[in-house]
C-alpha cells in the first residue's frame, strides 16, 4: 500500500487513451487498485483514475460521500470501475462545477449527461451494472473521461466559468 504522485495537467499521461485491462488475476492490478484507494483518501477527492498516478490502463475508483449526496441521488460507497463503459440515458444535460486532483486549486463549470448507465467490471470480475443521475452520474463521466485522456477544462463550453476555487466561491456569494 503506498501513496501514488498525482500527475498534474500538461503531462503526457493524461492525454493518452488508457488500455483495458486484459487480466484481472494479475497481482499488480489489486495492487494498483489498493494504492489509488490510499492516494485519494489522503488526497481528498471523490475520485481518481489510474492515468492520474502515471499508469495508462482502464481503472476508476470513486465514492459519493454523505456531505456530496445530492437529493436526487444518494451515498454510493467506494466503487472500483475497470474497463468502464458509459450509455447516456436521455439528450439531457446538466451543467455543475468541477474540480480535478490533477487540476489542483481550480474549477470549472462544465456540462455533462444528467442520466447515464455504466457498466464495468470490479476487482473479483463481477459486472457492476448500475444507473446513475446527479453528482453521481457527474462524477462516472469525469472519471471515465480521464481514461479517454480528457480533462474537464476540455469538455467546458464557457472559459468565463473556469478560475481559482476561492475566487468562484465569492463569485457565487456574489450571487446569492
Ligand atoms: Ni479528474
């Protein structure tokens, strides 16, 4: 168990398509695993993918915790996504601020789909098959963009609504 370097945006690593991982018996990827699990709880997202610790495969551990649970959508506890596959449900999109570990100190509003199916594997090989709307559909979609080497600034249609966290939260306080 370790905890990994987080790559930071402009590092090649991120902008490369990872690889699915083609056998879930191999030691290094429960290892892999274990060690994102230590990385993000010290780091303290939500989420993190495997490229952001400077490995190029098909990996996604997330959790929903209580204080980030929205009304439409609840607490999901850790969840380990390999070689995950995301079906939107419906044309409709949501707009909502992110922010990145490997973006640190800034967030951005961006666009994604309100509701999706994911489908992917977990650590035993066992199909997680699950739909998601709100934080936690957000959260699948920009954790499964890093797998495709894209980083939340990429999807955003607006660069007026990207800045520094402290500056945003005064801008929102502004409009309250
Ligand atoms: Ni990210």
């Amino acid at each position: 168990m370790a905890i990994l370097k987080i790559a930071r945006m402009g590092h090649p690593i991120l902008a490369r398509k990872a690889d699915p991982v083609e056998d879930l018996a191999n030691p290094d990827v429960a290892r892999l695993v274990a060690d994102m699990i230590d990385t993000l709880e010290d780091a303290g997202g939500v989420g993190l993918a495997a490229p952001q610790v400077h490995t190029s495969l098909r990996v996604v551990i997330f959790h929903i915790p209580p204080t980030r649970a929205g009304h439409d959508d609840g607490v999901v506890s850790l969840t380990v996504l390999i070689n995950p596959q995301i079906m939107p449900l419906s044309e409709e999109t949501a707009f909502d601020f992110e922010g990145c570990l490997s973006i640190p100190q800034l967030t951005g509003r961006v666009p994604r789909w309100s509701r999706i199916r994911y489908k992917a594997l977990d650590l035993k090989g066992n199909t997680i098959d699950r739909e998601a709307s709100g934080f936690h559909a957000r959260v699948v979609q920009h954790e499964c963009d890093h797998l495709d080497g894209i980083l939340y600034p990429m999807r955003m249609t607006d660069l007026v609504d990207f800045g520094f966290v402290e500056e945003i939260a005064l801008r929102k306080q502004d409009d309250a």
